[in-house]
C-alpha cells in the first residue's frame, strides 16, 4: 500500500492519539451514542440504505434520508438535540483545524463487517465550505481513498489505523474522497470489532 498523498492542505497524522487517548475518545463516542443511537441511513431518491451506522454529536447533525442530505438540530428518531461534541474533540479542532470559529458537527460513522464502506463523495453539504474538515479514526484500520477536485481524477489509496488524525484543509477540502474497506481484525479497541471514524466540521459561516 503506498504512502498517503500529499494535496495541498493535507494533513495526515499516524499515532496522533495514544492508546489511552484512543480508548478516553471512545468511553465518550460510547456515551454520545447512547444519547444518540446510530441509525442507518438511507440515500436520497431511492432510498437504499448505507453500508454504515451514524449518529452526530454537536449542534448540527448530518442527516441522510430519501428527501436528502442536510443537517439538522435534532436526531431524527428521537426528535431531541444531538449530545455534545466531546471536549477531547474540541481541544483537538482548537490544536489542528486553523479556524476560529469551533465545529457545529461531529459526525460519527460505524463500520462493521466486511462490506462496510463509503463511496467516493465529497463533503459539500456545508455552507461554511472553506472551513476545514478533521477527521478522527478508531479501531480497525481503513483503506482510505483520496482523489482530486473532480470525480475523474487519479485517486490513491492508503491505509488509516486507530488513532490517525486527517486534516482537509484548503484544496484537499474539495477533494473526493471514500473508504474502500476496512481490515476486520486490525484492531482490539472497539469490544465488538470494527472502526469508528469522526468527522469535526464547521456547518455554517456565522458564529
Ligand atoms: O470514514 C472516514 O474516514 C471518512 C468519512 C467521510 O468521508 C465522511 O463522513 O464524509
Ligand atoms: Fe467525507
């Protein structure tokens, strides 16, 4: 598997979090979810349904259903606000993200099994599109794909394992991206198996 690409903006940091911080961040997404259970989500139109469980912490939660992808103030089975993003996470966005204003979402996506993954997309639901985007992996490793500005261009896949903080700042914002799979086994942190992966985003300009 060859080395991480290196777009603009790019930042990618193995090891950023050691192994008591790994396991601190998930008694806390543990603690988010049972506020919030993971869901899955189908897509808009057609309505098939994701490879992943998600569920969101923060002011904003990003919500998929056959009327489209938005965010939203409030989980949408429960009807109440998502629970906080963890401080750990905050201190993190504080440290890396280069932005002064904090993020509104941290959206937190569940792969389980072997055919657990996430297309080539780009994250463009956010008004504040300029704000960066950080992204936190525990457990099993991910085979995580990076591409360009546009859907055609060459992408690279490299491997993600627990622990690696990924900042997508100025072009790499813009860039596709996607998780191919993940390596079952690769990690004992999650009692159940399987990665977590948290995305810290800023979802508006204004404050
Ligand atoms: O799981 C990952 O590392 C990527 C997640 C992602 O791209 C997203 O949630 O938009
Ligand atoms: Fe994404």
């Amino acid at each position: 598997m060859p080395s991480p690409p290196s777009p603009d903006g790019f930042r990618y940091l193995p090891d950023r979090l050691d192994a008591a911080a790994q396991q601190a961040l998930l008694d806390a997404v543990q603690q988010v979810a049972a506020a919030a259970p993971f869901q899955r989500y189908v897509t808009p139109g057609r309505g098939r349904p994701f490879s992943i469980d998600m569920t969101n912490a923060g002011p904003l939660g990003w919500v998929s259903d056959r009327r489209g992808y938005r965010y939203s103030p409030v989980h949408p089975a429960t009807g109440r606000p998502w629970p906080p993003i963890p401080a750990a996470l905050l201190d993190l966005w504080a440290e890396l993200a280069g932005w002064p204003q904090p993020p509104q979402c941290c959206l937190v996506n569940l792969y389980r099994g072997g055919g657990a993954r996430l297309g080539l997309h780009r994250d463009e639901d956010e008004e504040a599109a300029d704000a960066p985007i950080l992204n936190v992996s525990l457990g099993d490793t991910a085979v995580f794909r990076l591409g360009g500005r546009q859907r055609g261009d060459p992408t690279r896949s490299f491997l993600v394992p627990s622990g690696t903080v990924m900042v997508f700042a100025g072009e790499a914002r813009a860039a596709f991206h996607g998780v191919d799979r993940i390596l079952p086994g690769s990690s004992a942190l999650l009692p159940e198996g399987g990665r977590l992966n948290l995305t810290l985003r800023r979802v508006t300009p204004g404050d």
